[in-house]
C-alpha cells in the first residue's frame, strides 16, 4: 500500500494513518506561495512575447488572488458529501494544476 | 468596492512574489546577481538598467518529476534537464514555451538577455571561488 505500513484491519490493533480532512493554516498559506509562484512562471512566459496555444490556454486560469478559497483547498470530487473533498488527498497535489473545478460544484 | 481593494493586494502579493524570487535565485554568475534578482513582473527595466532584450528563457528544476506521467519526465528531458535544481537556458520561442508551460508547477524561469545566458561549463566556472593568490613566476622549468 503506500507509505512504510503495511495495511492492516484496525480492528486487529492494525496501523492507522491519520488524514486531517483539512488543511492546517501553515500548509494553506504554502499552497498560496505555490499557486503565485505558478502564475509568476505563465507572467515570465508572457512577458517574453512568445505566442502558442498553451500560453492562452494558461492565462485563461484564475490566479491565485482571483481563486475563492473553496477552490484553493479543495477539489470536485463525484463521490463526497458536497461534491468536494481536501485538495491534499489528492496524489502529488503540490505538483499538478488543480485550479479549475465543473461549474455550480 | 472589492475592485478597489484588489489592485492593492495585486501589488502587495507581487512584492512579496519579488521578494520570494531574489531569495531563490540559484545560478551564481557574478554578473547576474542583480539580473537574477530582478522579478518576472520588472523585466522589461532590469535592475541593472541594461536596455538589452530579453531573449532566453532561464529555467530551473525546482521541484522533481518523481512519481508524475512520463509526459512530464520527457518534457524536462526535452528541455535538456536531467536533475533538481539544474539550470538550463533556452531561447525564446513558441515550443519552449509550451514546454515550460507544461511543467509550470516544477519550475522556476526568468526572461534574460542573451549576455547572460551560460554553458553548464561556464555555470560550473562561476561557482568556483576565486584563488586567493595568482601565479607570477615559475622557479622550476
């Protein structure tokens, strides 16, 4: 499974992994640096004057000081109670684009 | 009312963005330090007041591709970067650009002119420290 434990029942005094269902303060104002040092990257790419589909497609994303907070920590998900869940359960979450969810959720 | 508030945060968060980038400049060419330190956002007027144009791209692996899709592996292999933190310089145009776009949250890129664009020997040159002394004469042969 993933990490240094092996799964096991918990009934059977297995071991537990203990998953905050939020996001602590500190861990959130890091995930604010990361999204504005992702808009600083699209901002150095634009100011070079390169023009491609992907730059247009990158400037189309809300920036960090345009994101409600709702859509910088958590994340659309089809099965949760509210349709959304942490965006830290999401596998390598510090590394992947997560700032667009389906409209209304 | 929330239109006026927002140009005041824009401008503090991008001092602060600024402040982030002159910290976290890695490449230690003498030369550039202030180039290096000057923010994405000041570009055009760089801090050391040269009126060169931006041609390259600077781009630095911050954060490893470890456990991502291949695509991303073969786009920082495409991009000629093959460890954390390595620096790779690239001129501007439309495929670097996607590239760099593509790996956006892995790395860290500034607009430099090409005077200050550097070879990996000569960014491994620029790390040495200076002797403290210099030859003058030699006594054998």
């Amino acid at each position: 499974m993933f990490g240094a434990f092996r799964a096991s029942p918990v009934s059977a005094s297995g071991l537990l992994w203990k998953v905050p269902w939020r996001l602590s303060a500190p861990r959130k104002a890091r995930q604010r640096q990361r999204l504005r040092d992702v808009d600083e990257v699209i901002e150095t790419v634009r100011q070079s004057g390169v023009q491609c589909e992907s730059l247009t497609r990158a400037l189309a994303l809300p920036k960090e000081y345009e994101m409600p907070a709702k859509d910088k920590y958590t994340v659309f998900n089809r099965r949760s109670k509210g349709y959304r869940k942490g965006i830290h359960k999401v596998p390598k979450w510090t590394r992947l684009t997560l700032r667009e969810n389906p409209l209304g959720f | 009312m929330a239109s006026m508030i927002l140009p005041r945060r824009l401008s503090a968060l991008q001092t602060r963005a600024s402040l982030v980038r002159s910290m976290a400049t890695t490449s230690a060419t003498p030369g550039s330090s202030s180039a290096g330190a000057s923010s994405s956002s000041a570009a055009p007027s760089t801090l050391t007041g040269e009126s060169e144009p931006l041609t390259h791209f600077k781009i630095t692996l911050r954060r490893s591709a470890i456990g991502l899709p291949d695509r991303y592996k073969a786009t920082l292999e495409s991009l000629g970067i093959w460890r954390r933190m390595q620096t790779v310089f690239m001129p501007h145009s439309p495929e670097a650009a996607g590239k760099i776009l593509r790996v956006k949250e892995l790395v860290e890129v500034q607009n430099v002119p090409a005077s200050l664009v550097r070879t990996k020997a000569e960014q491994r040159q620029d790390r040495k420290a200076p002797r403290g002394y210099a030859v003058v004469d030699r006594m054998l042969s």
